[in-house]
C-alpha cells in the first residue's frame, strides 16, 4: 500500500508527476511508491510527486510524448519503447545478449549505461538514475508449448511498439504484432494473438494466467524500466532537491530490483498453482537459429559500430 505523506502547513514549492504503466501491486510501483514519500518527506514538504500508475494518464507511447512535453516530469518506460525514440536504449534488449543478472548489471551500472544515458539527454530528457529491473522476458502462450525455436513458426504472438522486440521475432519465425500495453490483456482475450512476451512479474500482476496456459523459460531478452525526467522541469529543481530525488529513486531502484530477482523464483510457483505450465527451454537453440539470420548483422548497423562496441565490451561477441 502506497501511503502519501502531505503537509498541511505548507504547499509545495514543486508540484511534479510520476506515471507509470505498470499495475499499482507491481514493485515497481511499490518502490516508486516509498521513494516519493521519502522525498516529499526529506524536503520537507518542498517537493511533491504524485503517482499515476497502470497508465491512467495514457499508454507509454503517449505518456513518452507528454514527459517530453513536460505534461508529466517523470515517466518510468520500458527500455524496448524507449527505443523508438532514444535508439541506443534498445541496446540492452538485444536478444540473448545476457545470459545472467551479473552479466545485466555489469553492464548497465558500467560503460553501457553511461553511454545511453548520453544519447537519453540528446532528446530532452534526464535519465534520472540507474536502470530499474523489467526483468527477463519469458513467453506466454494459449495454443501451443513453445519449446524448440520450431515451435515459433507461424505463432501470432504480441509485442510492446518496440521494432527491436519485433524483429527478434520476426528472425525467429514467428509472426509478431505490436500492441500496447493498455490492451495487452483484451487482444489475448480475443485471440487476436495466441501468446506474448513479458517478464512474470507482469504476466502475475495482470493477471495474464486467465487467458494463457503454458509458459516458456526463455529468457530471450532482458528488459530494464528507465526512469525519465523532462528536462526543463529537472533543471527548474534546486540542487538540493535533485539530490534528494535521485537518492531516494536510486535506493529504490536497487531494492525494486532485487524484488523482481526474488519474485521471478517464487511466481514460478504461484503461476503454477493457478494453472500455468511451465517449460525449460534449451536457450542456446534459440540463440543459435538467431545466429543463422541477419539478426546481430542488421542491428549492429542500426545502431552504429561505436554502440555495438560498448554492448560487446560486456556482452561478449554477438556477430
């Protein structure tokens, strides 16, 4: 439960946004949650962020627009949309590019990270802290088990607004349509598309087990939330001020992350006992195929010999 602290002699100097599109029992949103009443609580009163999660102020794809706009100071995103934008973002999202979350936060606390945060700051926007943790993206499905790269051919499954998710499915033989998260849960309904790919904690937390059967180990690609701030509302901050914000944002993050670590072991379970199958897959098959395609080859031209190159300095070859 997100408790808000308010002060009742004072109104505050600062009066800013936070939006997200997670439901309101993610740990994103939890941590997020603890974070602002902390700040509101440090600067005594000085500063108030008010929370709007589950995208009530619009889908992420509107919600990007308005944070640069300044309709909304902060905005956590998804890496894979923040990639249609700022595309140096997509590089943590390349598939199969980390196997494990020490591989992740080496590289995202390291060259990686302070090389996307440059390019974020090219387009009017503050990466206010360290990645958050999105988690590894598994698959979902209702019509068939996803078990070898085979199983793919042909299968109708979602993905966010984010081309780099689209063609690593595309390369993998599958037939993928992108839609955003707000419908996410009503075009599985439907069976406008049989499965989608999401971490579990999101698979858990909109109840997606109601409408799919099987889950698939893949860890595919690593996805990271981007806490983003319009930068004219950042710099209109004291220094004070964007210290305690990024303090507090970044001592959450750390524990939001290890949230999602935790929580990816126990909903294993929970998943389960509400009728989901799980599958272990063999993710060097998958990694393989994707080797025999243009998939590396076409996004290492994408984005550029100097980008690539930082990925691979903590990745490891990928072409």
């Amino acid at each position: 439960m997100i408790t808000v602290i308010t002060s009742r002699s004072f109104a505050a100097e600062f009066s800013y946004k936070f939006a997200t599109g997670q439901d309101p029992s993610h740990p994103v949103n939890v941590r997020a949650g603890e974070a602002l009443n902390r700040i509101r609580e440090a600067s005594g009163g000085r500063l108030d962020i008010k929370m709007f999660p589950a995208n009530q102020l619009g889908s992420d794809t509107d919600l990007l627009s308005q944070v640069r706009s300044g309709g909304v100071e902060f905005f956590n995103l998804a890496t894979s949309i923040l990639n249609t934008l700022v595309p140096a973002a997509g590089l943590v999202n390349i598939g199969f590019a980390f196997k494990d979350y020490a591989d992740v936060w080496n590289a995202v606390d390291g060259p990686l990270g302070q090389y996307i945060a440059a390019q974020i700051a090219k387009v009017g926007l503050v990466s206010v802290v360290p990645l958050w943790n999105n988690g590894f993206r598994q698959i979902t499905s209702s019509t068939r088990d996803i078990i070898a790269p085979a199983d793919l051919a042909g299968f109708k499954i979602r993905v966010p607004p984010a081309p780099i998710l689209t063609s690593l499915f595309q390369a993998l033989g599958a037939s993928p349509t992108p839609i955003n998260f707000n419908e996410l849960y009503s075009s599985l309904q439907t069976k406008i598309v049989e499965g989608q790919e999401n971490p579990l904690a999101i698979i858990a937390t909109t109840k997606l087990y109601e409408v799919q059967k099987s889950i698939s180990m893949t860890s595919h690609v690593w996805d990271g939330y981007q806490i983003l701030g319009n930068r004219r509302a950042w710099e209109r901050l004291p220094a004070d001020l964007k210290e305690i914000v990024q303090r507090e944002l970044a001592q959450s993050g750390q524990q939001e992350r290890q949230d999602i670590v935790k929580l990816s072991e126990t909903l294993r379970q929970d998943l389960t006992s509400k009728g989901m199958v799980f599958h272990d897959v063999d993710r060097a098959k998958f990694q393989d195929m994707l080797k025999t395609t243009s998939y590396y080859k076409d996004w290492k031209a994408k984005f550029g010999d100097e980008a690539w190159k930082v990925l691979e300095s903590t990745a490891g070859s990928l072409t």
